[in-house]
C-alpha cells in the first residue's frame, strides 16, 4: 500500500497498518528492562523511573528480576573484569528479541577508571550496543532520550527481508562468548564479531 | 425457550472461552514458526538465572539424625513457652496443678534421657 493511498484512507477515517509496523509499535511500547545496576548510574536509572521523570510514559517501568522476562538491559555503571563474565552472561539468558544501552562513561569506554587494571573499556566489546549514552552519570532525560532512540530503531526494523533484525534470522547468533577469568585480562579481551578496537588516524 | 436452548448458551460460552484462551497461544506458535526463530543455548538453558554459573547438584540429603534432634529441640522449645506462665503464676498455684506441670516436665525430660541413650543426640 503506497502512502497516499494510506493518508487518503486515514483522512476518511481509516487506519490502515502492515503487521511489522504492529509488532514494531506492539514491543516498542513495551519494553522491559532487566533490574540490574553495576554503579552510580543506576541511582539515576532509578530516578528516571520514578515519578519525577516517569518512565512508565514509555511502557518501560516494568523492572524484570529475571533476564527471561526482560527485553533491554540497561548497563548502568562500572563494568569490572570481574563482572563482565556475569553481564554477558545474563544477555545470554535474555530471550529474543534484546537490546542493550550502555549508560554512563563507564559502560561505553571505561570511563574515569579507564587506566585501571580492573575495569572493562566498554561493555560493547563483548555484546553488542544498541544505544550509548556519555555523561557521568548521565541525567535522566538522558537515559529517556537513549530510550526514545531504542524505540525509534525498533519502530524501524523490518520483519522480513535480508536486512531485518537479529532475531528473526535463523543464522545470526543468540549466545555470546562469555570471556574467562585469565591471568592478567580476560579471556578473550574482546568479541571480535562485535568489536574491534578503533584505528588511530594521524594526519601529517 | 425450552431447557435444551437455555443449555446451549453455556455450550456456547464454553465455546467462546477455550477459543479465547487457545488463539493467542496458537497465534504465537504460528508467529514463532513463521518469523521467529528458536535460538536456544547453553546459557539460555540454564537453570540458574543470576549470570553466576550454578554449581554442583541442588538434590542435597540432609542426615536423617537431623531430623530427630531438630524435633527434640522443638519440644523443648514449646515447652519454654508454657515455662513462661507457670513462673509467672507459681506463687498463687494450688498444688494440684503443680503437680500436673512437674509430671509434664518430668514426661518431657525423661524422653530427653531416653533420646539421649539411643544415642540420637551424638553425630557419627
């Protein structure tokens, strides 16, 4: 159905929809995160779904205890070496379809406590990213705008086709690797099918 | 209206709440099968859910002397409770209710004795 015969239809009081664009709408507005905070970011995880900022407004209050309900999880702090078996763990048991935001410095690079020994530069060097937020902490309006994001890619996604979503395609992974405690680092350091470290560019 | 319609309703209603409750589950199936492929994994069928990796078994077998010393404490730990009254009002008590109380402490500590050279307060 092309767009003006939709606008046509809907301006004599029609709604015409495709079943993508119903799942999409369906799961955008339902989105539940998995309870679960690393650092200080999570107090403001907690804050935006409070009554002041109200993530309710977006379908997402519902904080699951468990990963098998939860759809989006929300990496809100630090992630230490020692922890970040545990988180790739829990997306692992996270169903289809998952998404992750990483909140806060530390959950995209390792933040102020980049140089130490302990922490892991970024959560997406194991699982995949779908929406980074900077800031330390970041602000609530922030996380909603992360969420605004997430809604908006998956409004987006397409159900068939060779560019659709991980989780409608038989041959994409569900499981990541989940990295090992080594002598000096985890085992492997990164996810090569999801990460790899950035080229330096010198000009001149 | 005659009994055997007055009937069919329920018949009918019966009818309305299995399809009711089947259809979304067979709408989801058909949706599974058709777009959403199954993708499990040993993460995924895990038992244990906290991201920690379960170990050991969870089928653990308590001793069964266990059991016996915990149901000998029990008593006495009822019997604390009617102790407590008895003190209280032992001042004013006839006699004859205070001989009930001694021969019910009396009953209870010789069970305590006969456990006791059983043996089922000693672990080997």
């Amino acid at each position: 159905m092309n767009e003006g015969l939709r606008s046509e239809l809907s301006k004599q009081g029609i709604f015409t929809t495709t079943l993508g664009d119903l799942y999409n709408w369906g799961r955008k507005n339902s989105v539940w995160p998995l309870q679960f905070g690393l650092a200080c970011c999570a107090i403001e995880m907690i804050a935006t779904t409070m009554a002041r900022y109200d993530l309710a407004r977006f379908g997402a209050e519902v904080f699951r205890p468990s990963p098998r309900q939860a759809d989006l999880m929300i990496v809100a702090g630090t992630v230490t070496k020692k922890m970040a078996p545990q988180v790739v763990r829990l997306y692992n048991q996270m169903p289809e379809p998952k998404y992750v935001i990483a909140m806060g410095a530390c959950a995209i690079s390792g933040g102020p406590f980049k140089q130490g020994y302990n922490v892991l530069k970024g959560i997406d060097r194991f699982i995949p990213v779908d929406v980074h937020i900077p800031g330390c902490p970041p602000r609530p309006e922030a996380l909603i705008h992360a969420f605004m994001t997430l809604q908006k890619k998956i409004d987006e996604q397409k159900l068939t086709g060779r560019d659709r979503p991980r989780h409608l395609d038989p041959d994409a992974p569900s499981e990541f690797p989940v990295p090992k405690f080594g002598e000096h680092d985890l085992i492997p350091s990164n996810n090569p099918a999801v990460w790899h470290a950035p080229k330096l560019v010198r000009e001149g | 209206m005659n009994p055997q319609s007055a009937y069919l309703v329920i018949v009918v209603f019966l009818v309305a709440a299995t399809a009711f409750s089947v259809a979304p589950l067979v709408l989801a199936w058909v949706w599974a099968k058709t777009y959403s492929p199954r993708k499990p994994g040993p993460d995924k069928n895990a038992v244990y859910e906290c991201g920690l990796e379960s170990k050991g078994d969870a089928w653990v077998q308590f001793r069964s002397e266990y059991y016996l010393y915990g149901i000998i404490f029990l008593i006495f730990d009822v019997e604390t409770i009617f102790l407590l009254p008895f003190a209280v009002a032992f001042t004013h008590l006839p006699l004859g209710a205070f001989i009930a109380m001694i021969v019910f402490l009396l009953l209870l500590a010789e069970g305590l004795v006969w456990a006791w050279r059983k043996g089922v307060l000693k672990w080997s």
